[in-house]
C-alpha cells in the first residue's frame, strides 16, 4: 500500500493538478489537452524495463533498489517545478513534468515488478485492492488536496509539500523486504529484451489480449482526460471546491471501490469481475454529462465524482489482477511495463484529441462520446471470454 502510494502521487502532479495550475494561470484549453503528452514516459517504459529486469543496483536488492533511487529523483524533480510558473516558463514546466513522468514510469516498473513477484498467486486480487488503494489515495491528495493547499498557498508551495509526501513511499520500499524472485534474473541484456516478449507473443491471442490492454480503461481515461479543466473552467467550481470534494467524497469511493473489486474477485472470479466492472466504469461517464447538462451543483458534482471514483476503483483493481495474471514471472518487470504501457495509451494521447473536441462539440457531448469509448473494451472482452477464462488467469483470482 505505502509502494502504491509512491506510485500514484506523481500522476496527478502531471495531470490534474499540473492541468489546474494552467488553468488558473489562464492558458487555453487546447495547449492545456497538449499537456497530456507529458505523460508519454509511461507508454513507451518497456523500451527499458529489460534494463531493470538484467541489472540490480547494489543496494535494497533487484528491485527495492531500482524503486528507491526512482524515488530520490522524484522528489528532486518536483522541488525543481516547484521554482517556475505556467506564465514565466511554461515550456521549462512541461519539460520538468515530462521528466517527472520519466523517473516515475521507471519506479512504476519495478514496482509493478516487485509486487508481481512477492504475492503469491492466491494473493493477487487482495493484494492489487491494496496496491490500488494506496496508488488511489495519491491520487486523490496529489490530485485534490493539492488543490486545497493551492488556493491558500499556490501552487509553487504546495508542489514543495507533495515532495515531502514522497518521503512515505520511500519508508515503504526501506521497510519492505526482499522479493523471492531474485534467482530468476536474466544472465543477459538480450535475454531480458527478447525472451519476455517472445514468450508473451508466443501464447494464444496474445496480440487480441494487448487490444484488450488498450481498450479496457479508454473510456475512463477519455471521460478524465480534461476534469479540472471542466470542472473548474467549465463549471466555474473554484480550487477550494474541486479539491474538498475529490478529498472528501473521492477518497472513500476509490477506497470501498477498490476493496469491494478485491473481495467480488474472490467469490465471482477474474473474468465475471473485468466485465461487469468495465460495464459500472462506462455507465459511470455518464454522471459527468448530467453534471454538464445541470451546471454549477455542489450536490451533484459530488454525486458525479462518488460514482465515478468508486466504479473507477473496482476496475482498476481486476484489471491490475488481470495483468498480474498474465505476466511470467521469470520477466515481470518487462512483461508488466509493456502491458501497463499500453494501457496508459489512451490516458497520455487522449488530451490532445480532448481539448480539440471540447472547443467544437462541448462538455455534454464529449462525456457522451466517453461512455460510447467505453463500450468496445468491454464488448472485446466478451469476445475473448474463453481467453481471459484460462487456467492461468483462473488460478489468478479465482
């Protein structure tokens, strides 16, 4: 839980919350969407998690090590954005935040990694719930007390206090013990790049499972993609506002979300869990396109975000489940890096295409346009039913 809070808290520092800072500071919506591809890091991380895999740092172990200089370099790095401002150097920003993205997809691959490698296989659905958890907790402090702390004491200051909670992630990875999984590292660099990828494409359908990947979170990534934006520039819901209600109603949604998947992936299994999740998480779009068509409604923004957050949460912990299934363990940290990299597609290359659409068809229709993004992940994942339902994914979570 204390790795998966070390795992979340950059995101929003480079999404949401850095969409916010812009936001106030007045720049248009469109640059804003273009923010979204500081993110890329987190889709192309495969490109050098065999480093990861063949190399261990000599320190904390093979994977503990890799996590624990990420996180070193984390909080340098957002000190360093904490120094500059959206209207004096907005360039130099979103440069300091692409690198932000960088050190925190190479801490997610070892992470990923590591939490792959310590569970047993009977422990996967409890223990993504509990990853998911402390990774949705970041989230939502980075992503809405920040928001909070912004409106009372900027956005420069509040970037120093999200450094410092950083530090709880690093207590995580110093007190967590050593994976049982060391003897299995790669004897070479080729054998790290080549083996987990020939393995992977070697199994049944695998090219159909990477569309899955990609296709399972899409719509919720669509429906986020711009929601500080709409919120707060849309809506007209001030800093203070946003941020106490992703803080007070979020929160306990994404937490209930996550633990309830958790516990359904035992009693209904993997299978049963991704699609009736990934059906809640479509439907849950919805509730921003009725906030849209009601306008400026604390009640409702919070009934919007409650159901979002926790449907979020339940999808979120199958689908973390589901990838752990289908990794090797022999190479977890590339195998897992590519499969998650292609799910952060659709969240890194989305915003552009967001701000476009935003400008020409509106917020009722774009979040419209989400829940029909959200349907043929879900209509694939009918399809492969006899695929996700193997013996290897069963034994996973069921």
């Amino acid at each position: 839980m204390l790795l998966g809070f070390s795992s979340g808290l950059p995101l929003a520092l480079t999404s949401s919350a850095l969409q916010a800072w812009f936001t106030v500071s007045g720049i248009s919506i469109v640059t804003i969407g273009f923010l979204a591809l500081v993110g890329q890091p987190y889709v192309y991380k495969f490109l050098w998690a065999p480093i990861l895999d063949r190399y261990a740092l000599p320190f904390l172990g093979r994977r503990r090590g890799w996590i624990f200089c990420m996180q070193l370099a984390i909080i340098g790095v957002i000190l360093l954005m904490s120094w500059q401002s959206p209207l004096l150097h907005p360039a130099l920003l979103a440069s300091s935040a692409l690198l932000l993205s960088f050190f925190s997809a190479t801490q997610d691959i070892a992470y990923n990694a590591y939490q792959t490698e310590i569970l047993h296989e009977n422990e996967y659905g409890l223990g993504a719930a509990f990853g998911a958890s402390g990774y949705r907790i970041a989230m939502l402090v980075s992503g809405g007390l920040s928001f909070v702390l912004a409106d009372r004491i900027g956005w420069e200051a509040t970037y120093r206090v999200m450094a410092a909670l950083m530090l709880i992630g690093a207590l995580g990875t110093l007190i967590g013990k050593e994976s049982e999984n060391s003897a299995h590292t790669p004897t070479s660099l080729r054998a790290a790049v080549i083996d987990p990828l020939k393995e992977f494409l070697s199994r049944d359908s695998a090219k159909v499972l990477l569309l899955l990947i990609i296709l399972y979170k899409l719509g919720d990534a669509f429906a986020m993609s711009l929601s500080s934006t709409f919120l707060i520039r849309g809506l007209g819901f001030t800093q203070t506002e946003v941020g106490l209600m992703v803080k007070g109603v979020g929160l306990p949604a994404s937490i209930i979300g996550v633990f309830i998947g958790g516990c359904l992936m035992l009693r209904i299994g993997l299978y049963r869990s991704l699609l009736w999740f990934g059906v809640l998480q479509a439907i849950s779009n919805l509730t921003f396109m009725v906030l849209a068509l009601f306008g400026k409604n604390l009640m409702m923004m919070g009934t919007a975000i409650f159901i979002e957050q926790g449907c979020s949460g339940m999808g979120t912990a199958a689908f973390l489940a589901f990838i752990m299934s289908l990794c090797d363990k022999r190479y977890t940290a590339t195998q897992f890096a590519l499969l998650s990299a292609l799910a952060a597609i659709g969240r890194v290359f989305i915003g552009p295409i967001a701000g476009i659409l935003v400008e020409h068809i509106g917020w009722v229709q774009f979040y419209w346009w989400s829940f029909i993004v959200a349907l043929p992940g879900v209509g694939l994942l009918w399809i492969l039913r006899s695929h996700v339902m193997n013996p290897l994914c069963e034994a996973r979570g069921e």
